[in-house]
C-alpha cells in the first residue's frame, strides 16, 4: 500500500546534498568555484501529510535534495538514496500504449538510517528562517487528509540533543550543512562533553574514514560518502573537537574540520542569453512537462511526475518488489529562476503522471494527465470519481498559489487505458483536453461516433468550468489507431489537434490538403466550439509522420511540429530544408497549415543526419513560429549568434541526444537555432512558452552534469541519475546580411537575375507601391512573395489548390488567385506594408478558371472560367458573385482590363473563327473577330493609346485592337513573327504579352514583351523584348533565354520599368529584366544593323527574328466569310450561318453587331467562292 505522500517531495527539488553515491561524485578539481550563493535547502515540515516511518517513527521535516532524500525524525536522520539506472529510453509518448511504459526500469535503494544514540528522546525541534514557497499536497481521495501551505524552513535546530549542545541542519551554496553547536562557555581542551556524542548507522554494511574525514558507507548497491557535522561554540567560532572513532557501525565523536564537498554543478556565468537555468529534479527521477506555460508576469510553469513512496525500514530495498510510486507535481517558478513561488502535489496510491499544463487570466492552473489510482483526489461535484479501469484520464485545477485543489475529475471508460496528454483553457474557464484511448465505453456526447476500434482512438473533451461536466467529448478515429498529442484553442473556442493514425478510415474532410493516407500520416483536425469537426487533413509522405505539436494564430493558420521519416514529406518550394537526412532515424518537420486547411503555408525539415524530433511548438503574434525538440545530429542546423552550436551530447547513437531551440520567420525561414544541453547522454526539449520578444521558456529533462545552469539558480546540481530543468533563453537572431537591393539600369534590355519560386509558376501580379510581386504557382498550390526591391521571396502563401491566375487590387490591398482544379477563386488579404496575409473563404466560379483581373473603374473582378465558356463577375468590395456571363465566349482563357475606361478584353481561345470579347461592367459590348489570327491567348492593354495587344499561338501574331474611323475596338492589323526572319518554315509562336507604353518616344508606341516557348513548336523559350509598339512598327525582337515553359505569366513594373516573366517547372523561376527609354548599346547596334539589312533577304538559317506587319486601313478587307474554317466560302458557311439565323453566337456574327441578321448573309455572299 502506497503511503499518501511518503518520501514524495524528496523528487522534486534539486540542490546537492553531500550524501552521494561515490560513482556519481566528479573530481573536485573539474569543477568551478561558484561565484553567487544558491537559494536554500527546503525543510518541509509534515503537519500530517507524511506517514510514520516503521515502528511508529514519525517524521518531523523532510528535506528534498540533489541525490537523497532526508527526512528529520526526534531521534535519526533518514537518507534515502537509489542506484543508479540502466541508459534511459527514450521516453517520448509516440507510441506508448500503456502509461506504465513511462516508468524508468526498477532500480534498488537504500534507506540509511543515522540513530542519536543516548540522546535527548524528544528534543525541541525549532526550524527557522521561513521561505517563502507555497508546497501543498493533495493526496489520497480523502480531503482530510489534504494539506495546503505547508511551512516551508532554511533549517532546522535540534535544541538540547544532548546536554548543553545543539544540532542545527541548513545549507549553505546549495549544500547541506550540519553543526554541533556547544552552547557551554568551555575552553576547546574542555571539550568533553563533545567526546560523549555517539551515532548509530542503519542500513550499512561497514562503516570507514576516508582520507579527507568524511564517513564512507558500504551498502549491497554501492558506496556512500557523508560528511560528519562540523563543531562549534555558540558563536559560531570551530572548536577542535575529538578524533572520530568507529566500532562496528557505530561512531563516536562524529565530527569533521574536512570542507564541504564541492558543487557538481557546471553554472554559466557569462553567457548573457542564457537569463536563467536550473535543474528540476531529485533522486527518483522526474519526467518534465511535455507543455510548459508562462504568465505575463515572468513566472514558468511545470508539471510531471515524481517518485515517492520508498519503504520505510533502514537497509538496501528492491523497487520491483517494494513498489515505487508516482505523484503529480506542479510548480511555479519565479522570474529569475531562484527559487519556486509554489510547489504543489497530487496523486493517489499508484501511478500518477501529467503532461499537459495551462493558465487562465488569473493566474489559476489546469493540468492534465493520468491516472492508475484507485484512491485518486477526485473534488465533489467531479464529472467523474471512480477509476474502473487500467487507468484514467485526470483533468484537475489549482488556484493561483497552489493551495486549492478548485477541482479534480476523472475521464475514462471502464476498460482498458485512458491517456490524457495536452491541456488548454478559454477565457470562460472551460478546458479542453486530449489523448487517446482504449476504451469502447469512453463518454462521449454525441457530437462524434462512438469507439472506431483499432487498437487506440483519440478523444477530445471539452470540460465545464467547475469541472462537474462534459460540454462535449468526441472520439477521432479509424480501424487502425490514433494517438492524440496536442490541443490548441483559437479566440472563437475552436479547437486544433494533431496526433497521427495509421488508419486510412480515418475520417477527413471535403477540399483539405492531404485526404490520402500512406502509411502512418500526422494528421491535424480543427473541432468547432461544439465539437464538431471543422476540417481534418493527413500531413506526411509515404514514410511515419508523427504530430507532437501544435500551435494556432490569430488567422486559425495551426502550425505543427513532429517527426517524420518520409523522404517525400510535402515540403514547400523555398522552405528552409527541403532535403530529407536518411540517417539513424529521422528529421523533425515545422509546418504551417493555411486557416482552412486546404494547403500548406510553409512545410521543412528541420535535422541532420540522425534522428530529430520537434516537440512544442508556439507562435507569436506576427507569426513567428518557435520550436523546442530533440536531436542526435552533430550536423543539426544552427545560426550565427546561437547560444551553443555544438552537440556535446551526440554521438549517433539513440537516446544520445541534446535538446534544440529554433525559430522560424512568418515565410518558414530560419531565424535561429541552438543546441542546448552539456556533456553526457541525453537531453530532452518537451516545452516551450514565450516569455517576451526573442526570448522564451524551455523545460525538459537532462541526465548531464555539466547542463549549463545559471549562478543563483534555485537548483544548479544533478540529482544521481536525471533531472527535469527550466530555463529562460534569449533567441540572438543571427546577424544577416540584408539583401542587396536590385541595382539601377540605365538601358535596355537589363537582366537583372531571377527568383526561385514554386512549382510550375503560372499568374503574376505586380504591387509597385509596395515593392511586391505576386506569382501563382500552379504546381506547388501556393503563392510566392517577392519583394522587387531585392528580388527575395519574402513568404510563401500556402493553401491555394494549382494556383493559376492571380490580380491585384490596389484599393483593398487584395489578391485574388484562380484554383483551376476545385473551380474557385480566393481572395487574400494583404497588410498595409504587405507582409502579412490573411486567406479569405474561396469563392465558387465556373469550372477550370484561367485568368483573373480587377477593374478598378467598376470595382469588379472577373474570372475567366476555360471550361465553361464563361466569365463570373464580382464584386471587389463585398466579394459576392455579382453574375456569371455566358454565351459570347469560348474556352476564355485570359483577360485585361483598361483601366482609364473599365472596359475588361477576354481572348476565346477556341472555336472556328476567334475573337476577343470585349466587356464594360456586366454587359457584354462585342466579339471583336480576328480573322486567320487563330488561337489568341494573351493580352495587354495600352491605356495610354487605348490599344489592345494580343498574343496568338498559332499563326504566330500579335494583333491590335484600337479606335479606327471613329469607332472603338476595331480591328487594326497584326505583326507576325519568324526566325530568319520571312522564313515560314521557323515561326515564333507567341504566348503571354505585356506592354510598357509610357517608355521610349512618344511615336514609338512603348515597349511590347511577349513570350514563346518550345511546348508550342518554337524553336526556344525566350522573352521577346519589341522596342516599339504598334505606332512605331514593331522593330525586331530582342529575345532573352528563360527557363522551360514561359505560358502564363508576364507583368511590368512601369514605376520600377522591370519586367517579371514566370517559367520552369520544379522550382519555378521568375526571370527579371530591366526596361527603359534608353536602348543599351549591344540592343541599338543590332537593330540597327538589321534595320539596314531590311531590303535584302537575310539568311533563312538566321537566329534574328523578323516582323511582317499587315494593317487594315481604309482599304480593309472584305470581313471573312469562311465561318467553319475550311479554307473556303461555300455553301457549308451559308448553311452555317443560316442556321444560327437570329441568335448572337460571335461565331455567326460577320460583322459584329451582335446578331446573326441578313447582313451577315450579305457578306458571306459577297464572298462566295473565295
């Protein structure tokens, strides 16, 4: 039978108590001298919260330590001490399906017992100097029993233990130190009341001296070393008292002029980042909380598990016989790390261990954890007091100084186990915890299936304020198993898990990223405020991917961390790692889901070439995200300025390890990244909360010596075999050189590099006031963020689906991007200096929508839908479907807006005659045909000259529609375009165009680029640079190489005259050149020479491109009558039009005016023949 709280403290605290296994001391001679004085030991007084020892003993104080518990009864001093383990496993949660798997193997103890013999049976026990830490303990399902506010002593004075002479207990730098004190005016030859002093040793085979005075102790386990206490007059003054004589295990004048035993600490002096770090800890073993919280006021919060309940008789015991048992603990430590504010227990006769910590505004803690005891501390009006089971989850609350237990209650079913893992709070008082569980009778309230089977599902419960209740209990799950690992809540009470599954049932929602399972997959699943799933998503590659971690922003972007050992885990183009390490393990991965679930924001590795594991994850308000783990890896990532670069601890093989820090920016780059940890096996991050700007908390557990702690530290010394341990950090992000800004070009054609995007880029839009560019990139479902003025992608937007046309609308500071595949387009909102953004719902258009432009004269988007033959109008404002045009298009695929008249220009790519639609609002004003210019795709607008360039494939023109004899939007003429120049048999078919129509001179008509690519038969994929437009003649090409594929995406900056062309597939490449009035020398020579070779025939093998223009003047041609496009007017074109007799289709419309009448008929009958 477990005693309530027997020996419990003694695995909390930390501080080196001179009673060490002798394999564990270091060579003084390795350590520093401390130059701050530690916080004092802690003598707890049992005001009933401790059980008698054997035979009835009671225990007066008890003092947790470094290595040994020491318990102070009236008559001995009990050391208690364990042996030192087997190499730890790794005790992360992944995988654990019985909680008892936490527990470290068995190990062997002693209880060593110092007996005054013929002493004072009942001294005056006086303690003194009262600290001020609140230790409370809530044991035992017994409230009586229960104490608050324990007092808390530096030390402890034996008055009159023996006749005349004190025993005082306190410490001195974190060391126990003892006094015999002789309050008696004598001479020090007088000191014979000193030689009348006898102790007896329990527990110890023999007893010895060893060569430096101190008392050497054989037991079964190993060697005891134990300073003998030093003495003293009433002043304090050392006397020179008798020489020590042992017989058998007894001693007689136990006293010693010998120093203390050193410190084993290794503190950090001058490591200004380091703001504090102390171990947690005590001679059993404490796992650190695997959530770590922090208030607005400095102050850390921890919580775990300790082991108390040794036996209470003197001699070696065997754990695995005896029992060892667990306790709850949760501590508040102050800001500067010297000490705790409270220390707070709670458990039953079993296991007890939590995992998951939170706060509320006022300082209230709630923890979460679980549960093997029968006799758990469950408060009255608990949703649930009775363990029926193997284990139960425990939700239980605390006040803001850890002396009110405001409620305890159990969750579980009444079989098999329940794991409570991860623990949050709203501003309401309601928490929501999760976990996973066996149990097929786990309560649940409707909002969810009951048990999926498998071998574990997960759960997600929402608790009443009090405790007393279930707002809503959901279970999550497939015929595999799922194992729940973090929650996280948003302002609104939704909440957000990640965990994994291996279950490909599991169940997952319409239009998220990742619907497909592999193998075993992360997942992350949002629950609205009644527990009813949002959205759910996989997140992995064809490998394990494991979710530990999860933190959510203001936008509901969830941001999550784990492990994966998929080579082909969905990294995003331009994150930071992109690399899979195949090493020992794995790599931890960092990534950021957008609000809905449906893409990726950012995704990377984050590793070496062992195994790495991210743990905890936050993030601050601007959207940095901050991640806390484990790693192996020698060659584990750091930055310049990082605390520790070194892993002391690595040395390949598991569990050899140091925990890590790091940080990442808003766009997924790495901004810092620290080893920290000493020199042995293992260190392990679990927490992380954000203390200030740059700084945060860190906890975990360590089983090094030299960990680097912080002089003042409440605890700077490893108890035998590990500690937990809290510390504050400085992030010094890593001094980076700023980009250097795009030089200025004084000509042109100017290439001024190219960008590293996403996959296959498609739309660009260009934001000259704040120096952004904007490229869709259709592959990588994702938008890219280039800042113009240092060509760097600064963020990549994640969650748009093949991302494909994309517009700015300068008013709002929106884009707008088309989602070819899921037939929508989504607003995303932009921040003032363009650094933050905010998706939007997506909006549902007609199917497979290519382009996309804004008309800032009517305040309308309008979206080219290429499959439907249609155009969806909306309203920028509102972001409303205002209608959808049909009937006057076919296959639309891009479209311009001019911006001076608000008419918006749409190219049908298909159909036996093309045209260009042309749009003023939501009416439809005209097809302007293009004769045997056939399959147009891009488009450019003029506005300057109210002219309207259009790119076709095939036969390789660019055709202008303009004003003419008065009216507007007329058909004015083509240029065409060969290599070799008239050589038919070397086209240049053209793609996307733009235009810079304010450059050069005013006759010239701006400067015209366009694209051509090898997909569609041309001979490179080039970016054609035309120094004049339309008005001056369309001077030759100047082509400039770019990479594979140049279809879809071609802007000008006109304020910085930069032009941006999108092209390559994996990674994406934007190509920038420079514009300007100005040709550069190489460019005016070779146009020039080829202007005054212009009347003869150049050399058809040539690579110069030529231009043939054809304009339609007064003299126009007859309107083209061949409507079926066979190459000749007949009868077929009659029946054709005939046909379409009275309706409006542009294909039958001759001449435009928007029906098929009589005229048209006239003109094709003129026609006839030809």
């Amino acid at each position: 039978m477990k005693p309530s709280i027997a020996w419990k403290i003694g695995q909390l605290f930390v501080w080196v108590l001179p009673v060490v296994l002798a394999a564990f001391w270091p060579d003084p001679a390795t350590r520093p001298a401390l130059a701050q004085t530690t916080p004092p030991l802690m003598f707890i007084e049992n005001v009933g919260q401790l059980p008698a020892l054997a035979g009835g003993e009671e225990i007066r104080f008890q003092v947790p330590t470094a290595q040994t518990t020491l318990s102070l009864t009236d008559n001995a001093l009990w050391f208690t001490t364990l042996a030192q383990p087997d190499p730890s496993p790794d005790q992360t949660v992944a995988a654990t399906t019985d909680p008892k798997t936490l527990l470290p193997a068995p190990r062997a103890g002693v209880n060593l017992k110092l007996s005054f013999v013929d002493a004072n049976p009942q001294p005056r026990m006086e303690p003194f100097n009262r600290l001020e830490t609140y230790v409370s303990f809530f044991t035992g399902s017994d409230p009586s029993l229960w104490r608050s506010d324990v007092p808390v002593w530096g030390g402890v004075r034996y008055v009159d233990l023996y006749p005349g002479i004190d025993l005082e207990i306190s410490s001195e730098n974190g060391q126990l130190v003892q006094r015999l004190i002789n309050k008696e005016d004598v001479t020090i030859a007088d000191a014979s009341p000193l030689a009348n002093i006898r102790w007896q040793i329990e527990g110890a085979d023999t007893l010895a001296l060893d060569e430096n005075g101190h008392l050497r102790l054989t037991t079964a386990i190993g060697d005891f070393t134990l300073p003998m206490p030093q003495a003293v007059d009433a002043y304090n003054v050392p006397l020179d008292p008798p020489q020590p004589e042992i017989n058998g295990l007894e001693i007689a004048a136990p006293f010693s002029s010998a120093p203390m035993l050193p410190s084993s600490s290794a503190q950090i002096a001058a490591a200004a980042d380091l703001l504090y770090s102390t171990y947690l800890g005590g001679p059993g073993h404490l796992d650190s909380s695997r959530e770590l919280a922090a208030d607005g006021a400095g102050h850390a919060y921890a919580t775990g598990l300790a082991y108390p309940g040794f036996p209470s008789t003197p001699g070696v015991f065997d754990p695995a016989v005896d029992g060892v048992y667990t306790d709850v603990f949760i501590v508040k430590v102050n800001p500067t790390g010297s000490g705790l504010v409270f220390a707070t227990f709670v458990g039953g006769s079993d296991f007890d261990g939590s995992h998951g910590i939170s706060l509320d505004g006022a300082g209230n803690v709630f923890v979460v954890g679980t549960t093997s005891s029968t006799d758990f501390p469950t408060t009255p009006s608990a949703f649930d007091s009775i363990m029926t089971d193997e284990s139960d989850v425990f939700v239980a609350k605390v006040n803001a100084t850890g002396t009110v237990l405001l409620y305890a209650t159990l969750l579980g079913g009444n079989s098999s186990i329940d794991f409570g893992l991860s623990i949050a709070n709203d501003s309401a008082g309601y928490a929501y915890v999760t976990g996973f569980t066996q149990a097929p009778d786990f309560p649940t309230t409707g909002v969810g299936s009951g048990y999926y089977g498998g071998y574990t599902d997960a759960f997600a419960a929402k608790i009443a304020p009090d405790g007393s209740a279930l707002a809503y209990s959901t279970l999550l799950g497939g015929s595999s198993g799922e194992y729940s690992y973090t929650i996280a809540i948003d302002g609104a009470g939704n909440a957000y898990l990640t965990g994994y599954t291996g279950s490909s049932d599991f169940p997952t929602t319409a239009g998220v990223y990742d619907r497909t399972l592999n193998n075993i997959e992360a997942f992350v699943v949002k629950l609205d405020p009644s527990g009813t799933p949002a959205y759910s998503t996989f997140l992995g590659g064809s490998g394990g991917d494991y979710g530990y971690a999860l933190a959510v922003d203001a936008s509901g972007s969830a941001y999550i961390a784990g492990f994966t050992d998929s080579p082909d885990f969905p990294v995003t183009p331009g994150a930071f790692d992109s690399t899979f390490n195949v090493g020992y393990s794995g790599d931890a991965f960092v990534a950021k889901l957008s609000p809905n679930a449906g893409g990726l924001v950012y995704a990377t590795y984050l590793g070496g070439t062992y195994h790495d594991y991210g743990e905890d994850i936050v993030v601050d308000a601007g959207g940095s995200a901050y991640v806390i783990g484990q790693t192996g890896s020698t060659n584990f990532p750091t930055t310049l300025g990082a605390f520790d670069r070194e892993c002391a601890g690595c040395n390949h093989t598991f569990p050899y390890n140091d925990a890590f820090v790091a940080k990442f920016q808003p766009n997924g780059s790495l901004a810092y990244s620290s080893f920290f940890g000493g020199d042995a096996s293992y260190e392990r991050g679990y927490g992380i909360a954000l203390a200030a700007t740059d700084e945060v908390f860190l906890s975990g557990d360590t089983d090094s010596t030299d960990f680097p702690t912080t002089p003042g530290a409440f605890d700077s010394t490893l108890d035998g075999f590990g500690d937990a341990y809290v510390a504050k950090l400085r992030l010094r992000p890593e001094t980076q050189t700023q980009p250097t800004p795009v030089p200025a070009h004084t000509c042109a054609p100017t290439p001024l590099g190219t960008v590293t995007v996403g996959q296959e880029p498609r739309g660009l839009a260009v934001d000259s006031l704040r120096q952004r560019v904007y490229v869709a990139n259709y592959g990588s479902d994702s938008v890219s963020v280039i800042n113009s003025h240092t060509n760097t992608v600064l963020q990549t937007i994640g969650g748009i689906p093949t991302a494909n046309g994309i517009t700015h609308d300068p008013q709002r500071n929106m884009l707008w991007i088309t989602s070819h595949s899921t037939d929508q387009v989504t607003p995303i909102q932009v921040n003032a200096d363009a650094t933050a953004f905010t998706t939007l719902p997506a909006l549902n258009v007609g199917n497979q929508p290519w382009g996309v432009v804004y008309d800032p004269v009517h305040q309308y988007v309008y979206v080219a839908n290429s499959l439907s033959d249609s155009v969806t109008v909306i309203n920028a404002e509102t972001r409303a479907v205002v209608t959808t045009l049909t009937g006057r298009f076919l296959r639309p695929f891009h479209l311009a807006v001019n911006p001076v008249t608000g008419k918006v220009y749409v190219v049908n790519f298909g159909g036996p005659t093309q045209n260009v639609a042309v749009l003023n609002g939501t009416t439809v004003l005209k097809n302007v045909s293009l004769y045997d210019s056939k399959e147009p795709y891009g488009l450019a607008i003029d506005e300057t000259r109210n002219l309207v360039y259009v790119a076709t494939v095939e036969p390789h023109r660019i055709v202008v529609i303009g004003p003419a004899n008065g009216q507007p939007d007329q058909f004015l003429g083509w240029a065409a375009f060969h290599r070799g120049f008239n050589n038919p048999r070397r086209p240049v078919p053209l793609r996307v165009i733009a235009v810079n129509p304010s450059v050069g001179p005013a006759g010239d008509g701006g400067h015209v680029w366009a694209t051509t690519t090898l997909g569609d038969g041309s001979e490179a994929n080039q970016a054609l640079f035309i120094p004049k437009g339309w008005g001056g003649g369309f001077h030759f090409p100047l082509a400039q190489s770019v990479d594979y594929y140049p279809a879809d995406g071609i802007a000008v900056d006109r304020a910085a005259n930069r032009v941006y062309i999108a092209s390559g597939f994996v990674p994406g490449i934007v190509t920038v050149i420079g514009d300007h009035t100005r040709l550069c020398p190489d460019a005016f020579t070779k146009i020039a020479s080829l202007e005054g070779d212009m009347g003869e025939t150049p050399a058809d093998n040539s690579d110069q491109i030529g231009v043939e223009i054809w304009k339609n003047n007064e003299d126009a041609p007859q309107l083209s009558s061949d409507v079926n496009g066979d190459g000749l007017i007949n009868i077929l074109d009659l029946t054709f039009l005939a046909a379409h007799y009275g309706s409006s289709d542009p294909a039958a419309d001759l001449n435009e005016d928007g029906l098929v009448d009589l005229l048209d008929l006239v003109i094709a009958a003129n026609n006839y023949a030809q």
